[in-house]
C-alpha cells in the first residue's frame, strides 16, 4: 500500500545524495502513483477519508517545511520542500500521531545524521557536494520509522 511512495523516496535519496538535487518529475510521478494506490486502498476498506487524510496531512507538512525553508534560506532546499508531499502521504495516511512521530524522528534523526555525514562525505568526490547535507534520506528514514511505529501502535 506505501510501496509507490517507499520506492520514489529511496531514488529521491539516492539522487539527493548524489548530485544534491531532487527532481520535480518523480516526485510528481511518486505522488501520483502513491495516491493512487491510497485510493485503491481506501475503496477496498470503504473509507474514504483516508485519502482525505493523507492530502491534508502531506500538504500541510510541506506548507510548514517551506515556512521553515523560508525562515532561515539556505538551511532546506526547494527539493527537501517537494520530497515532503510525496513522502508526507505516507505518515498522513496513518493520522496525526503517525505525522508527529515522523516530525520528532526527523528531528532526532536530522541531528544524527549532521553529525555522521562529515564522515560518510568522505568518499563524495565533488568539494561542493561534499559540504551540502543532503535531507531527503533523513525525511524517508524517518517516514518509515513513523509508519512502521504507527502501524504496530
């Protein structure tokens, strides 16, 4: 059911880590496909409002991440901004405590990972790559930790 969005975010982190760029035409294909497959879903178990659900919560995480983009430029990319309304489908479906989980486990995990990247950057090439962090990993990682902790709860 969180397949379409599962396998978009990780090429959106292969590619963030990559060449530090996220681009719009899979995040678009990903967000299609991902709704999609929540209405499919939603039709199967007759509940409509997971769609509903899953929107509101997806659109309202990339409206507050571009707040966040905005008030400090330079800390998060437009591309971490649009990796949030796909990847946001995801913890959206599962409601408001799935959401917040995937908020704090971005938090914690976002730490985490500025402190381990200097050392992964090691074997990135490219001087310019090597001192931007890239967060698309950090907001899928914590998705599915939100997800999997949801989905058990």
């Amino acid at each position: 059911m969180l397949l379409p969005g599962l396998i978009c975010g990780l090429a959106l982190c292969v590619e963030d880590m990559r060449a530090r760029r996220i681009p719009r035409l899979w995040v678009a294909l990903g967000f299609v496909a991902q709704i999609a497959t929540i209405a499919a879903y939603a039709i199967a178990v007759n509940d409509m409002f997971i769609i509903v659900q899953a929107l509101l919560f997806a659109i309202l995480s990339t409206l507050i991440q571009l707040g966040l983009a905005m008030i400090k430029p330079g800390s998060l990319g437009f591309g971490d901004v649009t990796c949030m309304i796909v990847i946001g489908l995801a913890p959206g479906m599962f409601g408001l405590t799935a959401v917040v989980m995937w908020w704090l486990s971005m938090g914690a995990l976002g730490i985490l990972w500025l402190a381990i990247w200097p050392h992964v950057s090691k074997h990135v090439h490219s001087t310019r790559l090597r001192k931007k962090t890239p967060f698309a990993p950090v907001i899928v990682l914590a998705a599915i930790v939100a997800v999997s902790i949801a989905s058990l709860l």
